[in-house]
C-alpha cells in the first residue's frame, strides 16, 4: 500500500489504511484524497469506508516539502 502521497506542489500526505483513519478521526484531521490533487475533510467513519471502497486513499497533512534545507 502506498503510505505517502506528494502532491504536484510538493506538499506531503501520509496515506492511512482504513483501521488508522477510523482511530485518527476525531484526534486529528483526516482528509480524502483525489487523483487530482485536491481533498476532502472527512467527518465520519461512513465517509472513509465509503471513499476507500471506491479505491480513493486516505490522509493526514505532513506538509510541503522544504528543498531549501541545504
């Protein structure tokens, strides 16, 4: 399974299988997430069962990703 997603603006999602997601909910923010790089925030547990069903990913925000470190 894919664990991380990097969007075409370089910012990071850490993609949850759907038993991480359920514990997740409520602590913090989870969002589905869509080939075309947007999201949704998800609200209830029938909302991630029903995204991961039809073959969508779900995640938590990590953030852009800084390549000016060096």
């Amino acid at each position: 399974m894919k664990r991380v997603k990097i969007t075409s603006d370089n910012f990071v999602w850490h993609v949850l299988t759907e038993a991480e997601a359920k514990q997740a909910l409520g602590k913090v923010e989870v969002f589905a997430l869509y080939d075309d790089d947007s999201e949704s925030l998800i609200e209830s547990e029938a909302e991630i069962e029903t995204h991961i069903r039809r073959g969508g990913y779900v995640g938590i925000e990590v953030g852009f990703i800084d390549d000016n470190q060096n």
